[in-house]
C-alpha cells in the first residue's frame, strides 16, 4: 500500500517507473505463491564454460524486475538534481 501511494503522488517518471517494477515483481511472486504454493522460476541458464558459480543459474522476472526497481530507486536517489526556484 505505501509503494502504490508513493507512486500514485511521485511527479518523476523515473521514480514511476522503478516503483512499477518493484511493485509489479512483488505482486507477480505473491500470484504465484497463492496459485502454486512457490514462487516459479522461469529461465535456467547453463553454459558448459568453466565461469564457475555462474555456470547454473536459476530466476524469475519477477525477482529480475524488483532488483531492477530497486537499483534504478537508488539512482534516482544519488542523481544529481536541477535547482529549481534559487534564490539569487
């Protein structure tokens, strides 16, 4: 409820965008603990290189789209500002 707030009242669209995803990959893994019982995982990537822990990885995009959301909040956060309104 906080986040839908947030993103209803935010003028950024970026910020938007990053509470969309964030948002959206927490309601698709809730969809799918209450169908399935578990959160599917939906690509699994394997490759024969020896990349090490890389070589069999597992995830959904609904765990793909919060980790995106989240970075692109942190961004945002450090981003620099036009200033708007100075005082001369």
């Amino acid at each position: 409820g906080v986040l839908g707030a947030w993103l209803w009242r935010t003028p950024d669209r970026l910020t938007a965008a990053a509470l969309g995803l964030v948002i959206g990959g927490a309601l698709g893994n809730a969809l799918d603990r209450w169908s399935y019982g578990a959160v599917a995982d939906f690509f699994y990537l394997h490759t024969t290189l020896p990349v090490g822990p890389l070589a069999n990885y597992v995830f959904n995009v609904a765990d793909a789209a919060i980790v995106a959301g989240v970075a692109l909040l942190l961004y945002e956060s450090v981003r620099p500002r036009p200033a708007v309104g100075k005082a001369a």
